[in-house]
C-alpha cells in the first residue's frame, strides 16, 4: 500500500520499524456476501482470527476487515465485522453509478450503521471504498505480467523517464484528493497473481517514492510512503471529521449500463444447496462432539475429526465458492472437500451416538434421500432410525424414506404407534412418509417394520386437483390448467389469489447491438424483459394421506413440481426439480418461478441479508442516489439467502428458501426466485468459461431439486412463523439408520438441554474449544420490532442449560472468539446526521444469566465437565 499526504507543514517524521507486516481481515477466506449464511461466515472467520492468534500473538490480530473482491456487500457481513472488533472495513467494487455520485459527493468513506436493532455503535462500522478495486493506478504496474515502464531514473539514458512518471503520478494523486474527505489518500499498490516478481515491484516503488517526494523541494505538497489500511485508518480517525452515513446495502452492483453481478446469486444451484447440507451437518457434527465427550473423538468406530469438515466448511465460503463463480473442475473439488469432510465427521457422529444411546451397531447414513435412496431402507424388514435435532427447541419433521414393500408400521421411542403411509412416487420408486418429533439438542428413535411385502399399487389418478388443505392451511387449484389459484390461512382467515408457474429468461449471447455482454456465472443478461412461459397448464396427479397431501405437476419434460401439504404444517411446500435445460436451440436459459398475487405491494418486497435481518427492497429504486435504471429485471435482482416476502396491510406472503438464490419484484404483487441457470458463454469476468454444468451423473446437463416454503400471516405475526421456519430449513435434523432389532436398555431418548430454550433464542454454535473448554454462541433472531411476543429481551441462566455439561467458569468474548470481550476496543466514529455514540453495554442478572436482546449474538467460553 502507498498512503499520499498532502501537507503544508514540516515533513512527517521516519516510520519506526515495527509494525510494517500487518494482516487484514484474517478469516480462513475472503468470503462472498451474497451468498453466505451468516453463520457459516462466523465460523470461517473464527477458524482464521484463532489460526492468527495462537501463531502470532495479539500483534497478529487484524484491525481492518478488507473485502475487495466480492461482488457487493451485504449488510450483516458489516454488522458481523462490527461485532468482531475491526476499527473499519475496505472494499473495492460497488455500483458503478453509486461510485460516481460518491466521488462527486466526497463520500467514499462514510459510516456504515448494519442494523436497525442493536444500539449503535455495536453495529457500526468506518466502511472505505478503495480509488482503483484492488488494482494500481493506470500505468503503475511492475510485475512479471505487467506491462507497464520501468522506472529508468539514469539520464544518460535514452528512455529516461523520471519526469513522466513523476508527473502522471502527481497528476493522478491530486485528482484522487478531490473526491475523498480528507488530506491522506491511500493507493493499492499490486493485484491478482501479484508480486510474483516481488524486486521488480519494491524497486519501482522505491524509486516512486523517492522521485515523487522529491519534489517537495520544487512546493510539491504530495508525500508517499508505505502504509498500512490500519495505519491509513488511524489517520482518518485522528482527522477527527463527521462521516456520512448509509443504512442499507451495496446490492445490487453493476461495472456498467448492461452488466449487473446477479447472476451468482443463483450460479451452481447443486453446489450452494451442498454447501447449505454440509453447514448443518457440520453443526451437528460440532454438538455431537461436545455432548459425546472423549468418546466422540476416539470411540467404537475410530478416531473422529470436526476438523477437516470446518477447514472444507471455511474454504466454500470463498467468493468464488459459494458464489458458483469458479470453473467446473474447482467447483467439483469444493464439493470433494466438503464430502471428505463429512466422512470424518460422520466417524465423530457414530461415537458421540454411541456414546450416548449404549448401542454400538453400524450406523448407516443416507445422503442421497433427496433422488429415494437408500439401499438399508429399501431392503430391511425392520430397522430403526435415528433423528437427531441441532435446534434448541423440539422439532416436527416429515421423514421420507424409499422403501419397497407395500405397509409398514412405524413406533416412536416410547412404542407409540405412529401414523405413516406409503406413496407412490415414480412407476419404480414408493416412500415411507411419517412425521417425527425429535427433543431439543437431542434424538430420538423411530422402529420401522415391513408389514406387508411388494409394491403397493399405484395410485388412482385425479387429472384436476381442486383443493387440498389441513387445519391451518388450504390451497385450491384451477380445474382448468392444474395451477394453484389461491391460498388460504384458516386460523387467521386469510386468503389470496395466487398463481405459480415456471419461466425462463432467454440469456443474452453478447450480441446485442447495445451491449456485448453476455450473460454468465457472474453476469444476469437477459436480452428480453418478458421470460418465456414454460407451460401454461400442468399434468397433474393427486395424492390425498392422512400425513401428507400432494399434488404433483408437470410442466415440461424437464420441469416438474409437488405441492405439498402435511398434517401439522403451518407452511406449504413446493419442491421443484429442474432440468436438464434444454439448449437444442443454442440458447442459454435462466430458469425462474414466480408467484403472482392479489397482494398490493406498491412496488416493495423484502429480503434478507445473509440470513439475519430484512431490509426492504422497491424496484427501480435506491436509496443512496438517484438510479437510472438500464436493465429492468437483472437491475431489480437481489440475493435471498434465506427468505423474501412481499406484504401489503392485511396480508404477507413469505417464501422460505432451501439454498441461497437471487429473485426479485418485477411485477405489482409478485415475487420472483431463479432456481437454475444453463448458459452457453463466457461472461469475461475471469471464469474463462460458460456456466453448463455437465458431468458423467448429468451427461445431459444438471438436473436440480430443491424446495420452497410458503406462509401466509398477518405481517404483525409473520415474522413469528417464518423465523423459527428458517432456522429449522438451515438446521435440518440429521438421520442415521440401524439394521434390524435395537438391544435392550438402549437409550431410545436424549436431550443435551435441561429444558428447550425460549422461542427467541437460538443456539448458534456449541463446539468444544480445548479438552476441558468448549465455545457457545446464543443468538436473539427477532429484529426489534417484527414481533409482539418474540422482539423482547430473553434472559438464559448458563448453568442451567446442558444435561450433560457442568459449568464451572464464564468469559465472554466478541463474536470471532478472538477477543476478551471487556478487551475490545473500537474506534468511535461521527455521522453526520443521525444518532452517533449511545449505550451499547448493559448490565446482566449474574454471573450466569445472560440477557439477549433483539438481534444480538452473545459468546462465551464455558469451563465444562462432563456430568
């Protein structure tokens, strides 16, 4: 880094040598923003920030997030760096036209606020937005791929260029001043794939440096020197200014009229919906180790290791992980990774279950139950199954299970008979279907026997659907296309019209007369604004159940739909599958569906950030300048990586999503969510290849499912329903199978919690830190104002938490576990408008009860026995 002072004094005194080596950001990756759940995020800066710690020492510890590469920023990712104790955070990209505004404004550095719930400062953060990305100012790279002069500084030589490179550099120094607030200016010096010839780069530098400084003796008033972006922050501090400030995000971001970055937040659907498996698994893998105690590492079926899945965990929050935003064969290697990973994890699982239940028989794990199979399943005449549940309040679950035989009875631990049903799915495939209630941090145990043998015969069929429905909800359909028509809320009495279907955007190739930009893993470039219809009616077929309703559409020989209804639910499923697209006629295709609504939505609708809190969103609109907008859909596409709903008075329809994907609010009442995309070009932002998913599974290109859920609620209660449904859809209860009879005195029960936690609270991580040390993390997940009942205060007595844990010792830390929480230190910043320094430290009951507040994420460091 090269910092510019302009100064009209006497000349800074020599740098002592210390502090020249400095880490930013620090986490185990640079992460993407859209993308990424924030608890996935947390845990992969907590592997880094630890790694930094116990190698270098305090000195070690970054003070500055620094986020140049991805494609946007979210507005949680700013609270979480807030929380973790960073003074500031620098990126390089955002909208092109909000860069303009802020340059003529002179507000590239400005004060973020990232939430509407916590006190300020907890979640306020100096936010810096770097003159060039990450790149050298034009015409000052010396590297082995740089084409870029020298610095030839002997005068008898003929291509002496001193005085050139002197004044361009001068030149770009004052200009850059002039759109940036203060007297110091900081100038990335290297990019991609840089300083592989280091000398060349130092050298060239030094000279600049020298030669530029120089001319203070000619009343230059322009001074270079190396620099740090903490020691480059300090110095922005230190001016002692107010700084403006923004409380939304920086999505959407567009390099140019026609290239918007909205692609990714749907790239690689397979790949984000296994990374979202592979965080719940993970989590249970991490708890497993805790309640399981020793046995968990070294036990019956080997030696266990959460280690390698949260290094592979860590690694696939990358912005070009997750993002999808990476070549074919990269992406296959983040999806062996995180395979890996869950083969030693699933060693730890076998203990820790081992451990806890007295059975020691091979567990067997399904992960292919998403395509019905599962070999044990389908072959066993009694089996049991295993339902373990990472949420800290008990949980209702529809199992599904490919089996073939005709009935089966299903008892829960207790040897209550469950109620199950077996239906017909494909001409060759039938699923066992029954729901389970599994204890909070705990399992439970389900025994299934073959009744009756052979398949059951395939159901009647019913080629017009008109309604199915439970206690709380009912969804009518049309005779006529076999679409949904409206839903229904029963308890509330609510009821809207509501159409769905399946579209596609027609990708542009990049040979559109006003632009060359095609659309690819990065870039979202439909080169028609109204999608293609892919049918306007569905085949349909109707199963009826007394655990399930169904009623399954088919739209195209590659698009086909359930609709779902089970007994309990408060939420209607829709689990879609998709491809493989179809590109005989040389064009790409961006698969979407959407829901059309009698809501009045006034052009708003709503999504979250990263998974935590909501921001709303208006088409055409931002809230920072005044948007010409070029691309009316790719423009209006934002990341959901959770849920989005549209609202108006009376009614909200929210959809919950299984796997982060970009949607958006084209139309008045309408909610749109891209599920796949099959793209025939480059888009020329560095993948070097087209987005066609292919491979020796999927010849014909990749065929993807997956699952929305939908509510409708009053929006004063809906956030009651739909934030425990996202936490339940991220945190899924974990299956593991065992063959034929259980032994006796196994313990068919367990919960690692004394009681459930209250509906507020989420139990975030729980993973052993040390031998007799292990890390806690409790999160209020309600916003301050979204709930009557939930947006409240919740107060947890530590020691009264885990059964199998005796706490004997507290410390709090920040939110990367890097820091002592009374220890970290923040710089205090200025807005200039707004409210700036309240009070964001309040006192708890004891020692061992904690307060939560709305949106808070609280750790601690427990010194445990086990009981």
């Amino acid at each position: 880094f090269v910092c510019v002072k302009c100064f009209s004094a006497s000349l800074p005194k020599p740098a002592p040598p210390a502090g020249r080596l400095e880490f930013v950001n620090g986490g185990w990756c640079m992460s993407d923003e859209a993308a990424t759940h924030y608890s996935a995020v947390i845990d992969q800066m907590t592997i880094g920030l630890r790694f930094l710690n116990e190698t270098f020492g305090a000195c070690g510890r970054p003070r500055v997030a620094w986020h140049i590469d991805p494609f946007g920023h979210a507005r949680e990712h700013a609270s979480m760096f807030a929380q973790m104790g960073f003074d500031g955070f620098f990126f390089g990209r955002l909208d092109y036209q909000d860069r303009a505004r802020r340059m003529r404004d002179k507000e590239q550095e400005l004060l973020w606020r990232a939430s509407d719930s916590l006190t300020p400062p907890m979640a306020d953060l100096f936010t810096g937005i770097l003159p060039n990305g990450y790149n050298p100012p034009e015409g000052f790279c010396w590297d082995q791929l740089c084409s870029d002069p020298p610095i030839r500084d002997d005068p008898d030589l003929e291509d002496y260029n001193v005085d050139d490179v002197v004044g361009r550099f001068l030149v770009i120094a004052n200009s850059q001043s002039t759109v940036y607030k203060t007297n110091h200016i900081i100038m990335t010096m290297g990019s991609d794939f840089q300083y592989e010839n280091a000398n060349l780069w130092y050298k060239n530098l030094d000279k600049l440096i020298h030669y530029v400084n120089a001319q203070q003796a000619n009343g230059s008033k322009v001074n270079v020197l190396y620099s740090t972006p903490s020691c480059y922050l300090q110095e922005l501090h230190r001016a002692n200014l107010t700084w403006p400030l923004k409380t939304d995000d920086f999505f959407p971001y567009a390099d140019d009229a026609h290239d918007f970055w909205t692609g990714y937040f749907t790239s690689r659907p397979a790949l984000k919906r296994y990374e979202r498996i592979s965080n719940s698994n993970l989590q249970t893998c991490n708890q497993l180790e805790v309640l399981g105690g020793l046995t968990s590492r070294k036990g019956p079926f080997g030696e266990g290791d959460s280690q390698t899945m949260k290094k592979a965990m860590a690694v696939a929050q990358h912005h070009d992980a997750v993002s999808g935003t990476e070549k074919q064969h990269v992406a296959n290697d983040y999806a062996r990774k995180l395979a890996n990973g869950w083969q030693h994890c699933q060693v730890l699982v076998s203990n820790s279950l081992a451990a806890l239940s007295g059975l020691s028989a091979e567990r067997i794990y399904c992960d292919n139950l998403n395509v019905s199979v599962c070999h044990l399943t389908e072959s066993s005449k009694k089996f049991s199954v295993n339902v373990y549940n990472p949420l800290a309040r008990p949980v209702t679950w529809p199992v599904r299970l490919p089996v073939n035989g005709t009935a089966y009875s299903v008892s829960d631990a207790s040897g209550k008979a469950v109620d199950c049903q077996v239906v017909h799915v494909s001409q060759a495939t039938h699923e066992l279907v029954f729901q389970v209630q599994a204890p909070p941090l705990g399992y439970t145990t389900y025994t299934v026997a073959l009744i009756q043998d052979g398949p059951p015969p395939a159901p009647a069929q019913q080629r017009a659907p008109t309604v199915i429905q439970n206690k709380f909800l009912q969804v009518t359909f049309d005779h006529e296309t076999g679409l949904i028509s409206s839903l229904n809320n029963l308890e509330t009495k609510q009821s809207i019209k509501l159409t769905q279907n399946f579209y596609w955007y027609n990708a542009s190739d990049g040979n559109n007369v006003a632009s060359r930009q095609p659309s690819g893993a990065y870039i979202f470039r439909p080169n028609s604004s109204t999608p293609v219809i892919i049918s306007q009616t569905a085949k349909t077929e109707i199963i009826k159940t007394s655990v399930v309703q169904e009623v399954r559409q088919w739209f195209a020989p590659w698009v086909s739909q359930v609709v779902r209804l089970y007994a309990d639910s408060r939420a209607l499923e829709l689990e879609w599958t998709v491809g493989p697209v179809p590109i005989d006629d040389s064009v790409g295709k961006e698969v979407i569906t959407r829901l059309d609504t009698s809501i009045k939505t006034a052009e708003y609708f709503y999504t979250d950030s990263n998974g935590r809190e909501v921001l709303q969103r208006k088409k055409d609109f931002r809230p920072t300048w005044n948007l010409k907008q070029s691309e009316p859909i790719a423009g209006n596409y934002y990341p959901i990586n959770s849920r989005a709903y549209i609202k108006d008075d009376v009614d909200q329809l929210t959809v919950v999503t299984d796997r982060s994907q970009g949607g958006g609010s084209i139309q008045n009442g309408s909610l749109e969510i891209m599920l796949h995309r099959r793209l025939l070009h480059d888009d020329f932002r560095g993948v070097g290849e087209p987005l066609n998913e292919i491979s020796g599974i999927f010849p014909d290109g990749l065929v993807v499912r997956g699952r929305l859920l939908l509510t409708l609620d009053p929006p004063q209660t809906a956030a009651d329903t739909h934030r425990p449904l996202a936490e339940g859809m991220v945190l899924q209860p974990l299956l593991t199978f065992t063959d034929g009879d259980l032994k006796p005195n196994t313990q068919l029960e367990f919960s690692g919690l004394l009681a459930a936690l209250p509906p507020a609270v989420h139990l975030l991580t729980l993973s052993q830190w040390d031998e007799d040390s292990v890390l806690l993390r409790l999160e209020h997940q309600y916003q301050s104002s979204e709930s009557k009942v939930s947006s409240q205060p919740v107060t947890v007595n530590l020691q009264k938490l885990f059964s199998t844990l005796e706490v004997l010792g507290v410390a709090e830390l920040n939110l990367s576990a890097n820091q002592w929480k009374d220890e970290m230190k923040r710089f205090d910043w200025t807005p200039e408008k707004g409210t700036g320094h309240q009070c964001c430290t309040f006192e708890d009951p004891s020692t061992w009860e904690v307060t939560l507040r709305p949106m808070e994420i609280r750790t601690f460091l427990l010194k445990v026995n086990l009981r």
